[in-house]
C-alpha cells in the first residue's frame, strides 16, 4: 500500500470526532515502534519527521524504512509527513522525496527561531500550497509561535510570548488554503513544558476554542503535546539520569482539544523519554551486556506502549479499517475542482 496523504486522515478523524498522533522518527526502531502500536490499536498514522532527522538519516534511509512500513503493514492508513519546514525549498525537496505531507512554517523565518511578519507566512505558506496541492500533498501551516526549541527549531521562550491571535487565524486560513493549522496556545517543544502542572494561565484552552469557532472546518493541531509522564522521568532518574521536575501537557487537555477541531497531535518527547530510560535500565541492571539488540529491544518495546497508550486516549484505534485510501493524484484532482469552483 501506498502512503496516504494527511488531509484524508484528518478528514476522517473529524466525521469520526477523533484525533491522530503524529510521532516524530530517526530511525528503524522507531517507526517499528509506531507500525507496531499502529497494528495492536488498529489505527491511522502520521509519522513524521524533521528538518534534523533528515539530516540525521540521510533522508533517503528514512523514506525506504517507510516504504518498509507501508510493504509490512498494509492494513494501516499511513502518512510521512515533513514537521516543521523552515522554507519552501525544503517543503518542495520532501515532495519530491514522496512525503504526503508538509508542514511550512511560516511563523518563524527560514533560519527557525526569528519570528516573520505576517505577510511573510502568508506568501510562504500560499506558494507550499499551490505546489503541494498540485500533486495532492497536504500542507499544515503555522501562525502564532510555540515556545522551547525542537530539533534547532523554535524561538525559545515558554511559549506564552506569541499566541495564536484568533483573528489573525481566520484570516490566515482564508489566504493561504492550508489543510490544517499549528496554532500556540501556550506549549512549548521540548521536555521542560511547564513547571508546574498547567492551568488557565499557561495553557490557553480558550484561545483554542475561539479558533475553532471561527474555523469548524479547519482542522487544527497541538504542537509540544507529549504528556511529559512522571513515570516516565522516574525511569530515566532511577537509572542514572538527572531530568529536572518538568510537566507536560495533560492528556485531559489534548482530549478537551479533540473534542474542539484538534485532528493532529504532536508527540515526541515522550517518546525519547521511554526509549532513554528502557536503554538506561538495561546499561544499569546489565552492564555486562554489549549487543545493541539487548538494549534496543527493551527500547522499542517501551516507546509501543507509549504510542499504543496515546492512539488509545486521541481515539484512533479502531479506525484504521474505515476507509480506503485515495490516491494522491485523485486528491490533486479534488484540489484542482476546489479550486476553480
Ligand atoms: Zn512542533
């Protein structure tokens, strides 16, 4: 099976009234991790993957490794999507490269952490639109800026600086013609989110839901959405690591935003803290022990139970068999007659 292109997930997810992970890769054991939880929960995917894990795996690695997934796990709706795409030249290597989907931020100028104007997003953000859509590629915009720093992308901060301005939102949906919107609400990249467990203060679920009733259709996603568990930092302390206390963005949160227009849910961090501590308690409780795959194995097992638990809480799992995919080219062709009509 082919990858799928992101807008029919989200599509889907919406009549469905659900939300979908997006789980950042690097490498094998990882997108193994995801297909695995993908086939236990019977759930649509978006794996996706940054600027830095394309350096990191020289990108064609990764898009073979995801062919891979697509030839293993036919039965699994799966997108690749491009996170964070600093300029259209990047957006546009990724199409080319077989990407369904690209993320064009806009909010930040091409060097990744100097906020733009908002002419300059918009004029970006609408030339990744007429090239993807051309071929049937989705394309996620960004307006408002995140707080922290993800793979040297973002402008730092507690991500409070730049919310989401709703009417700004509007606007920028009905200029550019993007499939889903990244707004800031208050989460940050990163594993230190929050210092204390986030209220009103911090998180700003109001902003949320005032775009989502300006914008019912759009599909919007939480960026910096890993839920940072204790448990999860306990592991990683217990077994010689020193993470300060942090706290990430509560799953009640993400489920309050589902319930509001959110279709994608970014998830990283709690990913890495999984694989971290499972690698550390075999190094601590083992140290005779020198086969990657001794370490590897427990890695990979712990960032699936991660991944399954969250497909479960966004409510994806058992959606994987509704529909069949349309191919990309017909999803040109749909964008082509919007278009014109
Ligand atoms: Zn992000």
């Amino acid at each position: 099976m082919a990858l799928v292109s992101m807008r029919q997930l989200l599509d889907e997810a919406a009549k469905g009234g659900y939300g979908i992970g997006a789980f950042n890769v690097n490498n094998m054991e990882q997108i193994q991790s995801i297909m695995e939880a993908a086939r236990e929960t019977k759930s649509p995917v978006i794996v996706q993957a940054s600027r830095g894990a394309r350096a990191y795996s020289q990108d064609r690695f990764l898009y073979h490794l995801m062919m891979a997934a697509t030839e293993l796990y036919p039965e699994i709706p799966t997108v690749l999507h491009l996170d964070h795409g600093n300029s259209p030249e990047t957006c546009k290597s990724a199409i080319e490269m077989g990407f369904t989907s690209v993320m064009m931020d806009g909010s930040l100028m091409p060097d990744g952490k100097t906020p733009s104007s908002f002419e300059y997003n918009v004029q970006v953000t609408k030339e990744v639109v007429e090239m993807a859509h051309a071929k049937g590629v989705t394309v996620e915009a960004e307006i408002g800026c995140l707080g922290g720093i993800e793979d040297g992308h973002g402008m730092g901060g507690d991500g409070l600086d730049h919310l989401t301005d709703p009417d700004q939102a509007e606007e920028f949906v009905k200029l550019t013609g993007c499939d889903a919107l990244a707004i800031a609400i208050g989460t940050s990249h990163g594993a230190y989110k929050f210092s204390r467990k986030p209220d009103g203060d911090v998180l700003k679920m109001d902003v949320l839901l005032e775009i989502h009733r300006r914008l019912p259709e759009t599909h919007l996603v939480m960026h910096g959405s890993s839920s940072v568990p204790k448990e999860l930092q306990d592991i990683i302390n217990k077994y010689g690591g020193s993470l300060k206390p942090t706290f990430g963005v509560p799953v009640e949160e993400i489920q309050l935003g589902i319930r509001n227009g959110v279709r994608k849910v970014n998830v990283d961090t709690d990913n890495r803290l999984a694989i971290t501590g499972a690698i550390r308690k075999v190094f601590m409780e083992s140290p005779e022990k020198f086969d990657p795959r001794d370490y590897l194995k427990p890695a990979r097992e712990a960032m699936k139970k991660v991944v399954a638990e969250r497909m479960v809480q966004f409510g994806q799992a058992g959606h994987a068999g509704d529909y069949k995919p349309i191919p990309l080219e017909k999803m040109a062709e749909r964008y082509r007659s919007i278009a014109v009509a």
